[in-house]
C-alpha cells in the first residue's frame, strides 16, 4: 500500500474510487459538499431518501456519479455527528479500507482525515486512516491452499485534506503505514501452522528480519541456553522435538549509551498443555501461543521501517510444549536462570517458565523498561474479554503511560492489580515457588510470577490471551498488540 497527502476537493479527480463520509442526519462533510454540489445535489437525494445505513461504517458504492470524474464514490457512514468518536472514526475507515481492498483498479482517493474526531488532530487522524486502511486489506495467503479470490484491491491512497501538508502529517501516515506493515508480519507468523512456524522458523525469520532491516540477530541454540542456566525455559523444551531457540533482535536507533525499551515475546509455537495435556476442543488455535513473540517481530519491524531514534531489544524465547517420554512431569523442580527454583505443578503453565528466563537475560541490556507480551492465561478471556489485553506491572508511571497509550491507538489495554498479597499464592513446598498459583486470579498470579524475575528494572507484563486473535469464522490473528507497542515506542522516542 502507498500513501500520499493531497491539498483539495475530490470531485475532478479520476480515481477508480473517491470516499467520502456522511452523517445519519444528512449532514454533508466538506467533500460530501462538493461532490454533492459537482452531482447537482444527487448525493444529497440519495442520503435523504436513507439508502446509507445508519450505524457507523456502513457504506454505499456510487457508480458513475453525474458531475464526478472517479468512476465511483463510496459513501461511509460516520454515524450520528454527536456520537463521533475514535471507534466510530476506525469503523468507518476499517469499512472504507475493506471496499478499497475488493474494488478494481488503482488509485482511491480518501476524504475521511477532514472529520472532527473530539479531541484528535489532524496528524492522529491521518496516522490512524493509514493504519486503519492498511490492515483492513491485510490477507493472509496460506501456503499450499488454492488462491480463488481475484487479484484485486487498490493499492495507492491519496488523503485529502483540507489544509496544507507538512512533513509532521506526512510522518504521521509514514507512522500508521509501518504500524500495519508490522501488524502484517505478527498476523502472517500467527497464522501460519504450527507444524511450518518452529522455533527454527521464527530464528530464520529473525535473521531475515535483520537482514533487510539491519537489526543485529543472535540466536541462541539448547547448549547455549543450557550453559546460562535457563532451567526453566529448557524443562519446557524438553518434551518436544522440535529443537529450542532463544532470539535477540536489536534495533540501534538512538545513541550507542541510550538504554533501551526491551520487548520479551512469549514464542509456543504449539501448546498442547505437555504432560498436564489440554482437552481436544480448538486446539489448533495453540498455534496462536507464540502470538506475544510475533508482535515482537512485528514491532521491531515497524521500529525499523521508521529509523525510530531509539535502542530497541527484542527478545524471544521459543519453544514447543509437548508431552512425551522425556516431557516434564508435574513436581519436577528446576531451577531458573535466576537462581530461583520452580515446582512445576502444571506443564500447561509453560509461559511463564519460558518467560522467566528471558526476563533474566534481559538484564544484561540495562533496560529503561521491559514489557513482556504473552499469550499466558485463558483467565484473562474470562476477566477482560477479547476488547482489551490485560495489564500488569510493578510500575504505576508504566502501566499510565502504556493505558494512555492504548486509549490513544485503540489498541486498549486494562490494568490488573499485583499486589504483593498475591505472591503467597505460590507457595510451594519443595521450592522457591509454584508455578500456579491455584483456581482464583490466574492472570493475577501469572503475572506475580513473573515479577520475582524482574526485580533489576521497570516492567510491564501484557496478557493478550483474549486479543492476539479471532476465533470462530474469521479465524485469524489480529495483530495486536503490535500498534499499542510501536505508538509506545514512537512516543518514547519523543516523536510524537
Ligand atoms: N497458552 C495458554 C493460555 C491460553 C489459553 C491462551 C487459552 C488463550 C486461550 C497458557 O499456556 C496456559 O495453558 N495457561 C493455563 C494456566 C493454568 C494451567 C494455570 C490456563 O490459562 O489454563
Ligand atoms: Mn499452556
Ligand atoms: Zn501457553
């Protein structure tokens, strides 16, 4: 997809498609204006007579409009004017940028950034129709299946706005495009089968992603994992055949002293609970347990794409968790890169081993902050939903600054707490601690878990058991949280 910024009206221009939004009451948008007045008031009919659905980013194809030289408008419904907010916006452009992607033709001119969103400016507004527009065409070509859909969908987007360009506007839709672009790569890895997305696969991939992107890529095999005493991570690989990586990706945008944000991705590529085996019942979609690692890949991605003047690490352990004959029991002890030792109760809670060690690791980079993303409790669905991934952290400055975050990209999140009451739960008899912490407060108690290996630095733990992907019909990985992380780093790069 290709974005450019455009000073002007919409209704001489000859494009495959022009879009443009309306209200429910009929309420013309500057570019609705024109177009109206270009078709002597045909638009005007039309939405007065109601043929545009009311709820927002319902749309209506004009072919061949009188007056108009693009070979058609597309009308999308921005709702009711007063009730125009963020997710109104997002579903009109979500709406507009599925269009775009199943017409003919080249070239669409969008006049969506024009409109009001309470609080937002210009440069939110374009930065998000970029994103927005960019995902929604996002199609994932599995591998080895007949492609039957026709070779279509636009691919050049001009915005139109009202009022000049600059280069903060131009860098706002550089900031979205990027954001999608890494979306892309986290949806594609996800979605991939977990018999084509190892370990070995998401290594190669790493050093792929290093390669065009220059990031410096280490990876790390079972010996070296096993000579820093990563314990935990390795009783987790022990079962599976498929051999173990541990990844590092840096991305060296800010001076060579600047400590970096470091992102910790949890990378199953296949949980099938080991020894504590799941039940049967959608189990495929454990292919999506390596979701936290791809919005990692993802994420670096985008950093990358945007030269970020920022130091970046991204870490990812990776794994299987099989059961077999040489598959962790419940009651094994191990003992983590940390020193502690762990009291496997339950092999299904696997994340939080594999995690563990890689939170250690971190340390040697001298982190600003570390937030790790991990696909690591069926207990937050149940908490939270699938609309925000769950938040936890030991730092309140942290948990505000990604909340605001979350709220300004709507990629939301929403935080849990952690208090230390919490960490009894973990008790184990036999060693430092369990690794579950019983039937209440499992996200609760996964994350307190993971705070005993982050003492070193600040962190934040993100739970997106409930937002890496879509079940049902439109299976698929969303690509989240890979917007949430890249507007963090844009931020914490003081670009925005
Ligand atoms: N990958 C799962 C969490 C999960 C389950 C995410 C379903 C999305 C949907 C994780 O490894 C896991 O199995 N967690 C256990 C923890 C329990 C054993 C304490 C869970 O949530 O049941
Ligand atoms: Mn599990
Ligand atoms: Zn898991």
């Amino acid at each position: 997809m290709e974005f450019t910024i455009k000073t002007g009206s919409p209704e001489k221009l000859k494009r495959a498609c022009i879009v443009i939004g309306a209200y429910t009451d009929a309420r013309l948008t500057p570019s609705a204006e024109a177009v109206d007045q270009a078709s002597g008031g045909a638009l005007g009919a039309l939405l007065k007579r109601g043929d545009l659905d009311d709820k927002a980013g319902a749309t209506l194809a004009l072919p061949l409009l009188p007056g108009v030289d693009a070979e058609r408008v597309l009308v999308v419904s921005l709702g009711k004017p007063d009730e125009l907010n963020d997710k109104a916006y997002r579903d009109a452009l979500t709406a507009a940028g599925k269009a775009l992607a199943g017409l003919r033709g080249k070239e669409a001119s969008v006049c969506l950034a024009e409109i009001e969103v309470p609080d937002r400016d210009l440069a939110w507004r374009l930065r998000t129709a970029a994103r927005v527009i960019a995902a929604a065409a996002y199609r994932f070509d599995a591998p080895g299946k007949a492609d039957d859909s026709p070779k279509r969908g636009i691919h050049k987007v001009q915005f139109l706005i009202p009022g000049k360009s600059s280069k903060a506007l131009t860098a706002a839709v550089a900031q979205g495009l990027a954001t999608a672009e890494g979306m892309a790569l986290a949806r594609d890895l996800g979605n991939l089968p977990p018999n084509v997305c190892s370990p070995s696969y998401l290594a190669d991939t790493a050093k792929a992603l290093g390669k065009e992107h220059k990031l410096k890529v280490t990876v790390l095999d079972k010996a070296q994992m096993s000579k820093l005493g990563m314990g935990a991570l390795l009783a987790v690989a022990q079962g599976a055949e498929q051999p173990p990586k541990f990844i590092v990706m840096e991305h060296h945008g800010g001076k060579a002293g600047d400590a970096p944000v470091v992102l910790v991705g949890k990378g199953i590529t296949f949980d099938t609970g080991g020894i504590s085996l799941k039940p049967a019942a959608e189990m495929d979609e454990m292919k999506y347990d390596m979701c936290g690692a791809a919005s990692v890949f993802g994420t670096l991605k985008a950093a990358a794409l945007l030269d970020l003047p920022i130091n970046v690490v991204g870490i990812v352990p990776s794994t299987e968790n099989m059961p077999g004959g040489n598959a962790t029991r419940p009651g094994d002890v191990v003992t983590s890169m940390s020193g502690q030792t762990i009291e496997i109760l339950n092999t299904d809670a696997e994340g939080r081993l594999i995690l563990c060690d890689a939170l250690t690791y971190a340390e040697r980079f001298k982190p600003a902050c570390v937030i790790d993303i991990a696909t690591l409790t069926g207990a937050c669905v149940v908490a939270l939903g699938k609309i925000p991934s769950g938040l936890l952290s030991t730092d309140d400055a942290l948990a505000r600054e990604l909340t605001d975050i979350g709220q300004c990209s709507g990629d939301r999140v929403w935080q849990l707490p952690l208090w230390d009451d919490y960490q009894e739960l973990l008790k184990s008899n036999f060693a430092d601690m369990a690794n579950i912490g019983g039937r209440y407060g499992g996200t609760i108690t996964a994350a307190a878990f993971l705070a005993r290996f982050t003492k070193a630095y600040t962190w934040a733990h993100l739970d997106i058991a409930g937002t890496a992907w879509i079940s049902g019909e439109a299976k698929g990985a969303t690509g989240r949280p890979v917007p949430l992380l890249t507007e963090f780093l844009i931020a914490r790069a003081g670009l925005n």
